[in-house]
C-alpha cells in the first residue's frame, strides 16, 4: 500500500449473514450502502476493473448478505440494498437489522459511499440512511449513479437538487458512472484519502 491503492489486487474474501460472524476490522474499511438495484455492486466492479467479481443482478434485491472484497489491504463492503418493493416484511426486518447492527458495531468505518440514483429524487429510505450517516458523524460521500442515462445540463440540474433535498454539502457529492467510468478516478481519490 504506497499512495494509490492497487485495485487490480481485489478478490473475495467472504459473505455473511450476521453481523455477529465478521471477524474484527484489520485494515481500512469502505462501505458502499443504497437502494437496491442503484449501482452497488457495478461500482465496485468499476473500480477494480472487473466485470463480475461483485455480482450484478438483473433481479433487484439479490445481494442480501454482507459481502466483503479485499484489495490492497483494504477492504470493500457491499451491503445489501434497501427498498426493494416486492420484498416481505420479514426481509426488510431483516435488511434493518443487518444494516443497523452493522453500523453500530466496532468497525474501521474510514469511508461509506452511499448511492443515489441521479435520475430520481432521493426516496425516505435514501434520506433516512443519509441522515443516520450525517448524524452519527460518519466519513461519507453520495455517490450519483447512472450518469450515463442524463445529458450533462440534466445531470447538474439533477445533482443540484438532490443535494438541496439530501442537504449534503457538495464536496460530498460525486456524479458517478459504472458504464463510463465518470466519477470513478474522484472516488478512488476521495478513498484513498479516508484509508491510506
Ligand atoms: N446505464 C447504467 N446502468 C447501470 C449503472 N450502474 C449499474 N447499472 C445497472 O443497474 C442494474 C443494477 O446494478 P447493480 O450494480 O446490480 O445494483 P446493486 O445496487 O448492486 O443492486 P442490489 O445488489 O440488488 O442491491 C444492473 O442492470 C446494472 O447493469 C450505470 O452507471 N449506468
Ligand atoms: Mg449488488
């Protein structure tokens, strides 16, 4: 680990159920939280340079375990996404409570990226994850996803009015891609940052 991280290294280390079975943090640690379907899992592919290794699923709601990578001694949360309309009661319980527990545990929490689809406004779910993340004084940053899918005029329209509504400042906030790659090269820097 010397100033870059080198995300060619990533790999999987391993999926869990419960917070209760996640070993102890032993390196720096970012976690990437969102609704599901917003982009997860097709970030962190982007930023490894991998197509598949974190699965993108063409059904929404799949991932519904914690799923660590690791890539140069740093390691990357996929956690499960939220509002999944067609979900049971019983999952979203569950996704609250994997998610809550989560953060409330004794973890290296260097930096939580949390996705938000640009082309809609920010949902309660979206607002009540930010909220939480501003106010327990986490170290985040709102990813915009799906860039690709608005002309550059809808994207900033988009992106001013989702910080308005999110009332994050706008060093918080980056216009982000998977498809492209816009926004990528900012997001490794801003982890580099919270983790080296
Ligand atoms: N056009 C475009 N499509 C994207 C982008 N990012 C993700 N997608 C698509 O959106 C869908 C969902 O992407 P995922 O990465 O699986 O989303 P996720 O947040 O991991 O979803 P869950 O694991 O279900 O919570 C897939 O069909 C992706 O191909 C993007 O930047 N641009
Ligand atoms: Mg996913």
């Amino acid at each position: 680990m010397a100033d870059s991280i080198n995300y060619q290294l990533a790999k999987f280390v391993a999926s869990y159920g419960k917070v209760s079975q996640i070993p102890e943090s032993t390196c720096p640690e970012v976690s990437f939280v969102g609704r599901s379907n917003v982009g997860k899992s097709s970030i962190m592919n982007k930023l490894f340079g991998r197509k598949n290794l974190v699965k993108v699923s063409s059904t929404p709601g799949k991932t519904s375990n914690i799923n660590f990578f690791e890539a140069d001694d740093v390691h990357f949360v996929d956690l499960p996404g939220y509002g999944f309309a067609r979900r049971s009661k019983a999952e979203r319980d569950r996704w609250a409570e994997l998610i809550g527990d989560f953060f409330d545990s004794e973890r290296s929490f260097n930096l939580v990226v949390s996705l938000v689809d640009i082309r809609h406004d920010p949902s309660k779910l979206d607002h009540d994850m930010i909220d939480y993340l501003q106010g327990n004084e986490f170290n985040f940053i709102v990813c915009l996803t799906k860039a690709d899918k608005l002309s550059r005029t809808q994207q900033a329209r988009q992106a001013a009015a989702i910080k308005k509504q999110l009332n994050v400042p706008d060093e918080n906030v980056i216009i982000t891609s998977s498809q492209t790659g816009t926004g990528i090269d900012e997001l490794k820097k801003r982890i580099a940052e919270a983790c080296l």
